[in-house]
C-alpha cells in the first residue's frame, strides 16, 4: 500500500513536470485542499462506532465547551442571521444543540457531522474527523476561537486527550493517561505500543522539497505520514504497513485513503510557511544573529540551506537531540528511531519547541542550546540569535 502511494505522487508530480499544465496541478492542490478539510477516510467507524463521540457531543458539548478544549470555528461557513446571532446573544453558545448545528454547517474545523431531521428535530448520527483538527486553526477574527481558517498552522489550543477521553467506550485508566497530555499535544504511537509520552501537534507548511516531514523522519514523503495517520490514528478506511514496526493494520473493506494521498499531499505542500507579522522583531538584530546562526552557534551544521534542515540527507541518533535523554524515548518508539532536524521557516509561530515542548520559547531554546552544547554565548549574542530566528 505504501508503494502505491509511492506510485500515485511520483505519477502526480510527472504529470505537471512532463506536460501537465499548471490548471492540472491547481486542479490536485483545490481536492487536496478539501481532502485536508472535509475527508474523514471513513473514520466514522472509529469516532461513532466504537468511541460513541456523537453520543457525546449531542448531551454534552456546548459551542463553549468546544472552545474550551481547543475546537475551531469557522467564520466564513456561517451564515449571516448565525453571526448576528452570536453577536446580539439570540443563539446560545451554551446548548449542545447549537454545537450540531455548527456541524451541519461544516464549520467546526476538523470536524464532519451528519445530522438527519429525526421527528422534526436536528440530530446528530454520525460524526468523524479530519486532518484540519489538528493541523489547522482560525484567526480569530470574529472572537476568540472563531475566525478565517489557517490551514497547515498547529491547533496547540487543542486537546485531543482530553477530547477522546470524553468518549464512553474509554477505561478510567486510559482516561487518566489522555487526560495528562495537555492541549496542543498528541501521542501518535499510543494506540500501537501502549505508552504515553505525546509530543507537540507539528505544523503541516513549509514542507515543499522537505522529504522527512517527522519529528523522526520515518518515511520519504509526507504521503507516508498522511497514510499512518489516516489509518491508524484516524481510523480511516484503508492500510498501512510498516515492517520496521512489525505493524499491519488494515480498517475496514474499502481503501478510501489512497486514492486521495497524492491530492492531499500537493495541497499540504502548496501550504506556505507565514512570514514573521510586522514589529514582531527587532529589525536591526537578524542580521547580527544570522552570524551568530552560521558561526558562533553552529545551528546551521544542521538547520542548513533554503529549508533550515538536512533531512532530506541525514537523520541523527537520540543523543544529538537536546530533548534527549527521555523516558520513553520518542525515537525508540519510531520506525526510524532516530530523529531528523526540523525546518525553521515560521519557527515564530510554533510554540513551544523541541517534539516534547520543552521549551516554552525561542529564548528557551537557545539557552537550552547554549547550556547543553556549551556554546559560550554572550547574552548579546543569544538575543540576536532569537531576533534572527522569530524573523524566519
């Protein structure tokens, strides 16, 4: 199945590089843009079937709740009589019922409801999840929570342990464990090997021409990824298989991933890295700090070239990784079990750093830096460096 992904992007991308036309690639990149936003690979089965979340989005969770736990809306799915009803205070953000009619609309972000007119009264059936759920949030244009969707940015509001530990189906045990992650974290291996050490929700822009798009680097394109998480954390209809892991899952009788890797893939990495917003740095310092970068610092023996990263040539074993030693080790759960250097573009707006958020902020890590690889720093030269990196 991997190879057929392997096979559908390479097919992809000749078809724009040896005669395709530009409109064809536009083309992939508007289906993978409402793939990333609307497609749930079936998953259904995993979020009413079995963990029964429409049971508890229909008793329980309020447009209030929603935010609180980190759930998005989208403003531009609203209607104009829902926004001024928001505004004068006539729909109440503290029913359940408004939250299932959010859902009708399509605009809770990461979200896909079915709602069916039962004697008259909307109700919820089926509910499922998409890519935006994580790798998404809003501007929060209209109020906080509710604004213009930022596709590919991480929703480190969101608590998706929280979130799944709401479901019935869940042991008291395994709910203590979800409920511990905290927001803008997520354990993609939990479910596979039984341990809980959640690492940061990543950004999903930036990625043009970066092949190891991981913490730990263990596939060759973000098809990769997109697969094992459609299938085995979604829990979309299809297959994933992974040798490195002993791993073979397949859900359901019908792929409904693989077809909608390669357009799901052009449109993640159409998604550009946001520039630093205005007077969010010191003008004069990056130039200071890239020398810092380049020399003094050594981050760019590593963070090298146009995409601050040489994942593309080299992963490094655990000790190279200033989050390490852990326990469990992130790596050592991986297929890889080793880690790759993250890109830097839009590092300003990824907060916190490293893959288990150790490091609150940019100044965290470059005094974590400083300490560990015992750079010798002045405290100029440490400013500079983080003015040089919150202008990336």
């Amino acid at each position: 199945m991997i190879m057929a992904a392997a096979t559908l992007a390479a097919a992809a991308s000749t078809l724009v590089a040896c005669g395709g036309s530009d409109d064809d690639n536009d083309a992939l990149v508007t289906q993978g843009k409402q793939i990333f936003r609307f497609d749930t690979f079936g998953d259904e089965a995993k979020w009413t079937d079995t963990l029964r979340m429409h049971e508890v989005i229909s008793a329980a969770v309020d447009p209030s709740t929603a935010l609180s736990i980190g759930l998005k809306v989208d403003a531009e799915a609203l209607p104009a009589a829902v926004v001024q009803g928001i505004q004068n205070g006539s729909i109440d953000l503290h029913s359940p019922a408004t939250t299932i009619a959010l859902l009708k609309l399509d605009a809770v972000v990461g979200l896909k409801g079915t709602v069916e007119s039962v004697n008259g009264q909307d109700v919820l059936t089926r509910v499922g999840i998409t890519c935006a759920l994580c790798h998404s949030t809003v501007d929060d244009s209209f109020a906080p929570g509710i604004g213009k969707r930022l596709d590919g940015w991480p929703n480190r509001d969101l608590n998706p342990g929280a979130i799944i530990a709401l479901s019935p189906a869940i042991d008291a045990a395994t709910k203590a464990q979800l409920n511990a992650w905290g927001a803008g974290k997520y354990d993609p291996r939990f479910n596979i090997d039984g341990l809980s050490k959640p690492s940061v929700i990543p950004p999903a822009y930036g990625l043009e021409g970066v092949h190891r798009v991981t913490f730990t680097g263990d596939g060759t394109e973000l098809a990769y990824w997109n697969r094992y998480v459609a299938v085995t954390q979604m829990g979309g209809s299809g297959s994933f298989s992974e040798p490195r892991l002993g791993l073979s899952i397949t859900n359901g009788s019908v792929d409904l991933v693989t077809s909608k890797l390669p357009a799901l893939q052009a449109y993640q990495l159409s998604i550009a890295a946001p520039a630093a917003p205005a007077g969010s740095f010191d003008p004069a310092a990056p130039a200071r700090g890239q020398q810092v970068f380049a020399g003094a610092g050594g981050c760019a023996t590593c963070h090298s070239g146009a995409r601050f990263t040489d994942a593309n040539s080299t992963l490094h074993p655990p000790a190279d990784s200033v989050a390490e030693p852990e326990s469990p080790s992130y790596a050592s759960r991986s297929a890889s079990k080793l880690y790759r250097t993250s890109p830097l573009k839009g590092v300003w707006q990824h907060a916190p750093y490293f893959h288990d958020g150790s490091a609150a902020t940019l100044e965290d890590v470059v005094a974590t830096y400083n300490t560990r690889r015992s750079l010798g720093l002045s405290a100029s030269q440490a400013a500079d460096l983080v003015q040089y990196l919150k202008s990336l």
